[in-house]
C-alpha cells in the first residue's frame, strides 16, 4: 500500500508543469541577434524549411567572430560535428519568435546561450597606448586588415591612426592626438 502511494505522488509530481524558464536579459546575446537579423532577411519571402536552410547556410559563411561561432554550434559550417540546423529553419519557417528558438536551442546544446558578443571600444576616447596588443590586433581584424611586418606595439598603434579615417571617420576627427 506504501509503494501505491508513493507511486502515486511521483506520477503527480510527473504531471505538474514545471517552471517555465524564459530567456533572461542579455541571454543568448549572439542567438538572438543573428537569428533576429536573419529572421528579417528572409521574412518576406514565404519560404520553407529548406529554402530557409539554404539562405542560413549562405548567410553562415560570411560570418566572422561570435557569429561564426554560433553557426559551428548549429552546424551550418562546413566544419560542423553537430547539425541542428533544422531546429533553426523548421521554426523560422513557421514564424516562431527567434527568443523561442534560441530558448530550445539552448537546451539542446547550452554553449549556444553562453555565446556573448565581445565589447566595443570607444575609438574617439580610447588611449591606444594602454591597450594590449592583443585588443589592438582585434581592432585591425574587425576592420579586415593585417599589420605585416609589426614587431612592437607601436607598429600596430601607428597602422591603427593610419587606417583610422577610413574605417572610423568620426573618431578620427574627434582625437587629438593623431
């Protein structure tokens, strides 16, 4: 009679809805975003499953950074382990939230959700001189350019004032120590 009982509480436990859990703020940054403008890309022509696949794994190569990252996780590279892209278009397809895939996608695989876009510095204000070299590489790369021949650190400050006007107009006028 006591394993009844128990057998009982554990099948009603079994049947009450758990806590739902939401995306916090901030939570699967990289997720949201790139879903998010893809999403909008695509949106307006009324498409399925796998022609929205197609477009997210031609949208996927050009990506750089987290982005790609994000799309390693989902399988959309041609070095993927894992393919889940189907958990991205099938619901894209049907018009679903991009907070609700991201949601499922992390609890498929919770890397996804840690993914965090890295924060931009402030050119205008920013004392080139204090920063790593690492972060000074960084902000050549995002422009998509390379330092050849650098050694030291102010070979890479030098090339950075240099290619400042092109790639950060407005921060170029506004430093004064250029």
């Amino acid at each position: 009679m006591l394993c009844l009982g128990g057998l009982s509480v554990a099948l009603a436990l079994a049947l009450v809805p758990g806590p739902v859990q939401g995306l916090k703020e901030g939570e699967c940054e990289v997720c949201v975003t790139f879903l998010g403008k893809f999403y909008e890309s695509v949106k307006e022509s009324n498409s399925n499953s796998a022609d929205i696949e197609k477009a997210l794994l031609k949208s996927c190569k050009d990506t750089k950074g987290k982005e790609n990252r994000f799309c390693y996780y989902i399988g959309a590279t041609s070095d993927a382990a894992t393919k889940m892209i189907n958990e991205v278009s099938k619901p894209l397809s049907y018009h679903v939230p991009v907070e609700k895939i991201c949601e499922k996608l992390k609890k498929k695989d919770s890397q996804i959700c840690e993914l965090r876009y890295d924060k931009q510095l402030d050119l205008t204000t920013v004392d080139l001189k204090k920063l790593k070299v690492k972060d000074l590489k960084k902000i050549l790369e995002e422009w998509d350019e390379s330092c050849k021949g650098c050694a030291e650190k102010s070979d890479f400050i030098r090339k950075i004032t240099e290619l400042m006007p092109k790639y950060a107009p407005a921060a170029a006028k506004a430093r004064t120590d250029l």
